[in-house]
C-alpha cells in the first residue's frame, strides 16, 4: 500500500489474526484449482482491505506471484483497489460497495443448501460446504444486509459464517457517533447464533468460536471479533486515519518495529511462512481428490444425478431444456406479457431444473411462481397454514425463493447464486423498484454473470397505482448499464423468444421488461417472426416496394400501436416500414450491414415511440427524428386514459408522423402533453 500510495492498510493490519486461523485451519480449498466445486466459500465483503485477501491468496499458492502485490493498483495489475472475480484468481464475487459481499455470501449458502438437498443422498454426500464472509462495520450499517442477514436468519442457513471485524472506526470517526446497537442481540432476533472474541489476536478463542460455528446446523453465525484497526502502529492504531490511507513511510518503520518485522527488505517473506502457508497446496489436493473418489462412487451409484449435476456446475443446458415452449396464437385482445413469461417459465422448469428464483412477495403480479417446483425454506419448518407456491413440497430443494420485500437483497443474493455456480437465478419485481436493485445490478453485470431481472408493470399504463408505481426513467437507466442486456418485448412470442435468449446467455445479466395489461398477439402470418427478437431489432412489416418514405419504430406495448398507427399512415398513401425494437443491445452487436439493412442511413424521417424517457432515442432517429417518450411523471387514472393523455393514441402516432414527412427538417417537437423529440447529444 505504501507503495502505491493508495489503500487501506487498517484492516488488513487488524483482521489477519482471523483470517490467519480461517485460511489455515477451517478453509477447504484448492489453490491449484480455484473452481474445484465443493470448496469452501470466501468472501471479503470489506473490499475496502483487499489487500489482506490478496496476501492469503499469495501465500497460500494461488496463481497470484508476488510481483502481482507489487503491483497493488497499478494499471493491468491482478490486484485493483477492491476483489474483482474474473480477474484475480480465488477472487470469489466482486466486493468494495459495503453490504453486497455479505448479501452475496447468503446466495452461495442458499445455493449450496439447495444443491446438497438436490443431489446428496444418504452416504453420498457430494456437496457439503461452508460459506465464509468477513465484514465491517460499514458492510452491517448498509440496508441491504440488513435484508439480507433477515432472511438469512428465516432460512436457518446454518453453513454460512460471519466474521465481523468489530474494530469500532469507519473512515471518518469512532463507530459511537453513528452505530451503537447491540449487534449480537440484531443479529439474534434475525435468528442467528452469535459469538464474541474480545481479543482479537487471541488465536485460541477465534478457533473455538469457529468451531462452534460449525457445529451450529440451525443457524448461520455471526462472530464478533474485536479487533483494532491498523494493528502495530504506534501513531494510528484505533483511529481512522488508518483506515483508508497508507501509514506513510515512517509510520511504516515504525510499525514493522513495533511488530518485531524486519524494516528491510521491502515485501519480506520469511521462508518458513511460506512453506507454513503453501501446505495448503498439499490439503487441497488432498481434499479434492477425496471428493474425487466420492463423486465416482455417487457417479456408479447415481448416473443420472451425477451426469446432470455436472452439466449444472459447468452451466450447460439440457438437451430439449425448450421444448415445451409454447407458440402463442394470434389474438387480437391478448395477453399480458408478463403472464406470457408466466407461462414459458413454467413450461422450462421441470426441463430445467438449475432454474431457481423467486420475487419481492410479488408472485401474483410478477407471475413468477414455479408451481410445481416447490418452496425453497428450511426442512426444519412445518409451513402449517403458511401459503407458498403449490406442489413440489417444502424444503431445500425447492425452486422457489420467497425472498420478501426486500428488493436489494434479492438482487444481491441472486449474484452470489449466480457466482457460486449451478444455478440460474431469476429474481421479479416491479420495474419501478429496480431502482432499488440497481448497485446488485450494476454489479452482476460488471462480473458478467446470467442472472435474469424480470420487471414488470412497464410503463404508465399500469394505471391508478399512480406516478409513485409508473417508471418513467428506469428503462433509460438499465439502458445505460454496460453489459447489462436489456429485453422488453412486444408480446407473447416475442415474450417467449426473450426468455431463450435470457437462459442462452451466459456472460451477461438480463433485464426482461414486461407489461402489466393485455397486448395483443400479433399474426405473425402477417408479419415478420418474433425470432427477429434475437437480433435487437427488426423490421416487422415493410412497404410495399421496400422503400419507406418513414420508419416508425416501438419497443414493447407500443409496437401494437405503430401497426395500427401504420396502417392508417398507409391508407394515407406513405411508404412506411415498422420496426420492433425490443433491446438495443443485441440490435448494437449486429454487424453494420444489418443495423442499416434495418434502419436505412438514406430514410431520415424515423419517429420512435417508447412510453418511457426519450434519453438515448436520438442515436435511432437522428437529427430529423422525433419521439413519442414520457418526460414527466405519471400521474392516477387507468392505464387506457393513462396512455391516452400521454400521446399514446393511433391519431397521434399518425399526426407525429405525418408532420415529419411535412418538415424534412424538423426542430424539437412538443406538445401539450409535454413529450417531445430528445435533444441531439
């Protein structure tokens, strides 16, 4: 740290006495094979001292050489300011935003419940692991662990394990001017068992407490350790000034003597430490070739059972996983496309059993619920009169997750489903709530993890719950995720064709957009296939000669529109050609050809119409375009007066396009109702 002038050397200082006796003494683990399936979990959810991580992956003989620790947070280096998966090798999930680390470490205890209640049987047990997470203060006082450690709590998870580094500083002062609740008695009416280390050097007592911790099967386990930040330093242990600042180098010396460490040379490793820490290159082979053995006696015993385990934790698909997928009629009144997704998901999760997810207790509305896949909840629990999803019983082996409302957890928790492997979560709330969701989000898309966020109740014309339920900017918002793959369909096929496409990416999170009111089922015998889905965006009817004075172009409900609003346009006499366009990040992975095959450069007269914020359109309708959009909040009336009010009527689509093959140049459009044509960037 003081090497690169950067970092957070208090943590580390004060946590490695626990991290010392987890990674030596408890951690099952390979560092010759990071992805061995049945290791145990870790997860540092203060990201803020990754360095301590870093320093255990070194020693203990990851793919991590120490010149990668010199390199702490320099450019292309394994080791940036906070853990990244994908780029530093036994880096489990992404942390560094407080709180997400720890609700991930509930996904990967909930993950390895469900998959051991899936697949061991008795005297074969093929997945018995622990989940380990290490927090701050900071990772306890944000929201969405409290959502999460809750709900925990609910689920008796009784193989995760907390260590929680009590030292009693944040980055600005002491933690009595904030946060002076009895922890373990929060943590105890979450339903959790706790224990207390008043030392935390005290390397006996750590050990006993994590002992006990495994031996607790009915609860998960929070461990209050009371550490002193910065550790050694004899100027800034036990203030914050040690806590996201390097100690300087004198204060460096000084603490290196104080610790009894040679001050030179820097990065000194004795040769007997490491030799101490690399035994767990010998344990991990061990253990895993154990797990080895046991799986090939399950594999004799269990062929089918092992065979589709395997194809799971490698994230394959099953052969024929669709095939039940149905094709929608045409059908002038419709369906919501939110009960289409209803419908697909439960025509794919008894042929796709890794599928697991639930929503913010709002099954009815989402129409999310696997029926016949059942609860997933503690086997230790008599459901009683409690109501939960039919068929499929009621324990861990359930696919539906009952997570609450509680919508930032729940996106967080699907990212550690997602990264612990096996399963593809889906999680389902209002569209409105992603905002809620968003850090979990961003973060799934930033480790390019198949996690599907289905939102429903899309647009203003959910009606009279009001503008505190109708999202104006939310899909602008997702939009401006990178690597986020954002979907909303148009109706019940396209419904169908979004959700192959959400299940055949992996490397990439999903937002499927869903309606809460009725579309039609378009006749596709008329039109083009709802397959076009796949390519972002395609041209669903064309004109006659294939030459379009205009191209009017709608996502999701309003694309029933344009082809109402369009024939009337063609009964005017214009050319004109309708493009569905339910997401553009497949229409931008399109070759150019294929992006002006759709969207010729030639045709300057494009009006989109979308009932979201018109940010973004301009890159589609260019100069001379305009826009159908909501720039305004909503407001409580039916969705049909809704959408009429907002300009979302067949006379005004038609009057849009009409005055734009008028004006060959237009300037920005507006109307009484306060929509209008997006400002060119």
């Amino acid at each position: 740290m003081q090497q690169a002038n950067s970092g957070h050397p208090g943590l580390p200082l004060g946590a490695a006495p626990m991290a010392y006796v987890l990674w030596t003494r408890f951690l099952q683990h390979n560092p010759i094979n990071p992805h061995w399936v049945d290791r145990d979990r870790f997860v540092l959810s203060a990201g803020h001292g990754s360095m301590l991580l870093y320093s255990l992956l070194y020693l203990t003989g990851y793919d991590l050489p120490l010149d990668q620790i010199k390199q702490f947070r320099q450019w292309g280096s394994l080791t940036p300011g906070h853990p990244e998966r994908g780029l530093t090798p036994g880096v489990e999930t992404i942390t560094g935003p407080l709180g997400q680390g720890f609700a991930n470490a509930v996904g990967m205890a909930i993950a390895e419940g469900h998959l051991a209640a899936r697949y061991n049987r008795p005297g074969h047990r093929i997945v018995n692991h622990y989940t380990y997470v290490l927090v701050s203060d900071g990772d306890l006082m944000e929201g969405v662990a409290a959502e999460a450690a809750s709900l925990a709590g609910h689920l008796k998870l009784g193989k995760l394990i907390c260590l929680y580094d009590d030292n009693h500083i944040t980055l600005f002062a002491a933690t009595n001017i904030t946060f002076t609740e009895d922890r373990a008695k929060r943590f105890g009416s979450y339903g959790w068992h706790t224990k207390t280390v008043k030392n935390g050097n005290d390397l006996a007592a750590i050990d006993r407490a994590l002992r006990a911790a495994q031996a607790e099967r009915e609860r998960p386990s929070l461990i209050l350790v009371r550490t002193h930040i910065g550790y050694g330093s004899p100027h800034k242990q036990d203030t914050c000034e040690a806590h996201g600042s390097p100690l300087g180098e004198d204060e460096v010396k000084l603490t290196k003597q104080a610790l009894g460490w040679p001050v030179d040379p820097p990065f000194y490793v004795p040769g007997e430490a490491l030799a101490h820490f690399r035994l767990a290159y010998e344990q991990g082979k061990r253990a895993e070739a154990e797990w080895d053995v046991r799986f090939s006696e399950y594999s004799k015993a269990f062929p089918d059972l092992a065979k589709e385990f395997q194809h799971r934790m490698a994230g394959e698909l099953p052969q024929g996983w669709d095939r039940d997928i149905p094709t929608f009629q045409a059908d002038p009144k419709g369906i919501a496309t939110r009960a289409a997704s209803g419908t697909v998901l439960n025509a794919i999760d008894q042929t796709l059993p890794s599928l697991i997810g639930g929503s913010a207790d709002l099954d009815p509305s989402t129409r999310t619920a696997l029926i016949a896949m059942g609860d997933f909840e503690s086997p230790r629990d008599e459901p009683g009169n409690l109501q939960g999803s039919a068929g499929g019983g009621w324990n861990y082996a359930g696919c539906n997750l009952h997570f609450g409302v509680r919508e930032h957890a729940m996106g967080s928790i699907a990212n550690g489903l997602a990264v612990h492997g096996g399963v593809i979560p889906f999680t389902a709330t209002f569209l409105i709530f992603s905002d809620y969701m968003r850090p979990a989000i961003r973060l799934a898309a930033l480790m390019e993890q198949r996690v599907i966020f289905v939102f429903t109740h899309d647009s203003i014309a959910l009606g009279e719950d009001g503008s505190t339920h109708q999202p104006i900017e939310q899909l602008a918002s997702l939009r401006a995720i990178p690597n986020l793959l954002v979907i909303r369909p148009c109706d019940a096929n396209e419904t169908a064709v979004a959700w192959r496409v959400a299940i055949q990416t992996r490397n990439r999170p999903i937002a499927l957009i869903l309606t809460r009111q009725d579309v039609p089922t378009l006749d596709r015998t008329q039109l083009a296939a709802a397959d076009g889905l796949r390519r972002g965006a395609y041209v669903l009817a064309d004109a006659l000669n294939g030459k379009p004075d205009i191209i009017v172009i709608a996502t999701g409900s309003e694309v029933t529109l344009i082809v109402a609003a369009c024939q009337k346009l063609t009964e005017s006499r214009i050319n004109v050609r309708i493009v569905s366009m339910p997401s553009w990040e497949l229409f931008e992975a399109q070759p150019q050809s294929y992006r002006d095959s759709v969207l010729p450069p030639s045709v300057r007269a494009r009006l989109a119409v979308e009932a979201g914020a018109t940010q973004g359109w301009c890159k589609y309708v260019g100069s001379e375009g305009d826009v159908i959009g909501v720039n305004r909040f909503g407001a409580s009336a039916s969705g049909k007066v809704m959408m009429r009010e907002y300009g979302f009527t067949i006379d005004h689509v038609y009057e849009r396009a009409m005055k734009l093959m008028d004006q060959k140049c237009p300037g920005p459009s507006s109307d009484d109702r306060g929509e209008g044509r997006e400002g060119v960037a």
